[in-house]
C-alpha cells in the first residue's frame, strides 16, 4: 500500500490553494452574513478548469478520477471555505454522472461544456416534502404530451435553486401503483423555466450564500430529447452518483473539520492565561489531539473508498462508511474548537461558530446517519431488513 499523494495530486491541491487564497476567511464571514452566491469563487474555479475535474475530456474535462476529485472538494473546505465553498461547486463534480454514463453523444455536447465552463449553473431535484429518502415514492409527475413531457410537483432542499439556469430533475412518468421494484421514475436534465417553477428560499441555520430552496412545479414543459436514457429507468441511473456524492461530501467533511483544527491549535498556542499558553493544558490538548486521529482515521476511510470506486470496484459500504465517520469526526473537531476559543469561540470573528454551523450538513445530507447505519448492518454484515 502507498499512502502518498502522487505528484500529479500535490499539483491539483497547490493548484486549488492558489484559486482560493484570494477567498480568505474574511470573505467567506462576509458571504455568511450577507449571503449571496460566491459568483466570483465559482468563477475562478472555472475559468482555471477546475469545475470539470472528473468530466470526460472529450467534452471539455480533465477526465481525472473520483480520488482527485476528493481532494480537490478537501482541499477548498479545508482552506476556510468549508462548506460554503465546496456546496458552490459540489453539484459541478458529481451531479451530471448519470449524464456521463447514460446520456447520448449529442446530449453530453450540448449539456457538458457550458457547466464545465461554469456559464451553466444545475441543482439537483429529487428530495421532495412527503417522502424524505423514500425515493421510490416520489409524487412529482411527468406526462408525456407527444414530444413533451408536462410536470407538475414539489421538491424540497434544492441547493442552489436561486441562481441555476438548469436542474436534473428525478419525476415519476408511470403511477406508483403500476409499478414493481425500481421502475417508474425517469431522469431529466432541462432548462430550469422559471415561469412555470416557483423557488422559494429556506432560511437555515448556515452556509448562507448557497441557497436550500423549495421548488413548486406547475406545467413545466420538458423536451422528450432533455430524457436522460430509458423512461422508467430514473432511479437505477440516479445510484450511480450516490457513492461519489458520498465520497465527495465526506472528504469536504474532513477538510472542513481540519479548517476548524487548525485554528484551534493556532489559537492555544497564542492565547495565554496563568502565565502560559492555555495549548500547554491537557484539558486543551487531549481533545484536538483525539480529533486530529479521528479526521485521519477518515480521511482514510475516504481514500479507500475513493480508490475502490476509480478501480470500479464495489465501494457502496465504504462510501456511506466515510461518510458517517467523516461527518462525525468534522462536527467534533468544530465542537472542540470552539471549546478551545472559550467565550471567542461563540464570536463570529473568529470563525469557528461558522464552522460548527456548517458541520451539521454532512452529518444530516444526503443521507442520515441513522440510514447508513442500517444499511451497513443488512449489506454487510446481514442483519435483517429493518425499514
């Protein structure tokens, strides 16, 4: 086993570094009070090429893997974006994988350059009010009326809802009680027609400046050539862009969980109380220390599951594995730095109350703590079925 980076990684993290050190923590304090989407970071990212990392070259990628993917989504977290920076360009890394793999030729031309090239912003419609993560149950109806379908239907906790121009939209083309197992449910990438969809703004406890939206859909009209493969067949293309979201938002986790450790450990060195710097108490030290080994402990977890998915192998446990430790192991370091800043913790100035707000995400999305639980207890080690 080689556990290093390969120079080609440590090219794409210096690289990445470079993109977001004009993005200081000033500024990402700025776009959580203010909010506002970080247009101008997502621009440089894609103007540098970064938005396509692990699109196909042939339509404007680097064609890289899921492991450097990983560590591009790391690397902005753990430079002080947190969350905020990774959710703005989140969608970009994973969200068009079914395109890739079951889309056509012209429908790969046509849908893959813009977003690569950041001129096209997508969000992702699937979660709706009265299903949760029972997906299979979705209620949002497409109808086909000859070369169209129409659409009506709700969904909710869409990221970026506000500002794209384009959404891959998961809708039932055939009613529930026809269908067996999987089938039903069709996938669609389109215009995202705002004289027929309605966004409303959630307000929510962080990552102010990317937007979590509820979508009302009354008579959008979707070309039957934006149908991304069969009808029906929705849900099994959607799977294959759960593991590398998984994998992505995990990696985010650890280096958002490492921003947090970092100025923990800077603030413990500097601050002084009794005459020595409070670091030098193991009351301080113990608990960073602890949350040093958990982050690398998933950090781990991530690599592993990273390598397995680029190598197509099965990777489906350790993907929803990296991701509850990661989630974990991020929400403790933020917890623990705040704890380390005392009474400066709870100010904003210094950051890591944005940290800790932001820490939730992973652990609640895209899927809970409770389900990847259950699902490592049937798939692996072969409970009973318990939902």
């Amino acid at each position: 086993m080689n556990f290093s980076i390969t120079p080609e990684q440590e090219q794409i993290r210096d690289a990445i570094e470079r993109v977001c050190q004009p993005f200081d923590a000033d500024y990402w304090l700025r776009k959580d009070q203010e909010g506002g989407f970080p247009d101008d970071f997502h621009r440089a990212l894609a103007s540098s090429g970064w938005l396509g990392i692990a699109m196909p070259e042939a339509y404007g990628g680097a064609g890289l893997g899921i492991s450097e993917a990983a560590l591009m989504m790391h690397t902005i977290s753990a430079t002080g974006a947190g969350l905020s920076g990774a959710s703005a360009v989140h969608m970009n890394i994973f969200g068009l994988h079914p395109v890739v793999v079951f889309g056509n030729d012209e429908q790969k031309k046509r849908w893959l350059p813009p977003l690569i090239a950041g001129t096209d912003k997508a969000c992702f419609g699937v979660t709706e009010p009265n299903t949760g993560l029972n997906t299979l149950k979705l209620k949002t109806r497409a109808v086909r009326e000859g070369n169209h379908y129409v659409v009506h239907g709700q969904k909710v906790w869409i990221s970026t809802a506000q500002v794209a121009n384009k959404i891959l939209l998961l809708a039932r083309t055939t009613p529930v009680e026809e269908c067996q197992g999987t089938e039903g449910l069709s996938l669609f990438y389109t215009d995202l027609d705002r004289s027929t969809v309605e966004v409303r703004e959630i307000e929510k406890l962080g990552r102010k400046c990317v937007d979590s939206n509820q979508v009302f859909i009354d008579g959008l009209r979707i070309p039957v050539q934006d149908r991304v493969g069969e009808e029906g067949k929705g849900f099994s293309y959607i799977l294959h862009g759960l593991n590398p979201e998984r994998i992505l938002i995990a990696s985010e986790a650890v280096g958002l969980g490492r921003a947090a450790l970092k100025r923990a450990a800077g603030y413990a060195n500097e601050r002084e109380v009794f005459g020595r710097p409070i670091g030098q108490n193991q009351g301080i030290q113990h608990p960073l220390a602890k949350s040093w080994m958990e982050l690398e402990a998933a950090h781990l977890m991530v690599h592993k599951a990273a390598w397995l998915y680029d190598q197509n192998l099965p990777c489906a446990a350790e993907a929803n594995s990296a991701k509850f430790l990661a989630a974990e192991a991020c929400y403790h370091a933020c917890e623990n730095a705040i704890f380390t800043h005392g009474g400066m913790g709870y100010a904003k100035e210094y950051h890591v109350e944005r940290y800790l707000r932001e820490s939730w995400i992973p652990r609640l999305a895209p899927v809970s703590p409770q389900l990847i639980l259950c699902f490592i207890a049937e798939k692996v080690l072969g409970l009973p079925k318990s939902y």
